[in-house]
C-alpha cells in the first residue's frame, strides 16, 4: 500500500491490508465497512471467503466552517 499510495499502514499483529482491516474491525469483514487511516477512507468493495479482496481508498475531505 505504502508504495502505491505513500500511506503506511501502522505496525501491529498483521502482514496485509486485509489483516489490518480485520483487526481495525475486530471482527471477520463485511461488504460495505468503513475504516479510516491517514485521512483516507478504506470502504470493502468484494471479499475473498473471510478476507478483504478488494478495497476502495477515498480521501477525507474536510469542511471549512467559516
């Protein structure tokens, strides 16, 4: 990810995008959840049996209340 993107993924009991998002969660992923890290948005957009298969990166943007 980090090479794709420059986003690093904190270091933690997990070696994948998908093990991150399972342990963010605390629970097998389901289509459709949200994470957030480094001002982005990770939405599960397909899943391969237990594990994230693909995942959409959005940044967050931020509103100026003025």
């Amino acid at each position: 990810l980090a090479e794709q993107t420059g986003i690093e993924i904190p270091e933690g009991p997990y070696e994948t995008l998908s093990g991150y998002v399972m342990h963010e969660l605390g629970r097998i992923p389901q289509l459709h959840d949200v994470i957030h890290l480094a001002g982005m948005r990770l939405t599960v957009l397909s899943l391969e049996g237990k594990r994230v298969g693909t995942v959409l990166l959005s940044k967050l943007h931020t509103q100026d209340k003025n």
